[in-house]
C-alpha cells in the first residue's frame, strides 16, 4: 500500500510573491466609473444622498445600493451617515472628496 499523502489546504500555503498582496485600505487610486461614478457624485454632493436617492439614480434595489457604499468603502473611499429631522444622507468626508472632485474635473 502506498503512502497517505496529505493534501495541504489553501489557507496554509505561503503565498507565492508576498509583495504583490494589496494593502488592506489603499487610498481611492481611480474614481470608478459607470453606476459607482453615479453614487461617488451624489456622495461628494454638499447635501450627500440617500440610500433611496441612489436608488433613483442608479435603478438598483435598495440591497445593492448598501453593498456598493460597502465596497467603495473597502476600496478606501470614506463617508459618513448624517442624520438631520428625518433625512438620513451618506456624505464623502475630506480627502477622499477633494481627490473625487479633482478627478472629476479634470
């Protein structure tokens, strides 16, 4: 009988070129285009958005909206919720703003 190998799990493996593993929270390199381009506008916008706003806007469902804020935000854009009366609005806050504006501009 041969012998038993173990096979090793993915998880235990060193990886292969370690410099090329992303930093976890890399600043905002590129303003995404398309439908995200959409929410980073209505973000950066004075007043912010809604997650319903947003749903005007792009035509997703209320669920996406929310993965997509997640996203951007894992993709190092910052924002935060702002709750006045009976208005909740997602709003970009300082640097991430002012490199989406600049961008967008030029």
């Amino acid at each position: 009988m041969a012998g038993s190998s173990k096979a090793r799990s993915n998880s235990s493996r060193k990886p292969a070129n370690p410099s090329a593993s992303k930093p976890e929270h890399a600043p905002p390199t590129q303003r995404p285009g398309g439908k995200l381009g959409i929410i980073i506008d209505r973000l950066a916008a004075k007043t912010g958005a809604t997650a319903d706003e947003l749903v005007e806007a792009t035509g997703w469902q209320r669920h996406s909206i929310l993965g997509a804020l997640s996203r951007l935000k894992s993709r190092g854009f910052t924002f935060q919720l702002d709750a006045h009366a009976d208005r909740k609005a997602y709003r970009l806050v300082g640097a991430a703003k002012l490199a989406t504006l600049s961008r967008a501009r030029g």
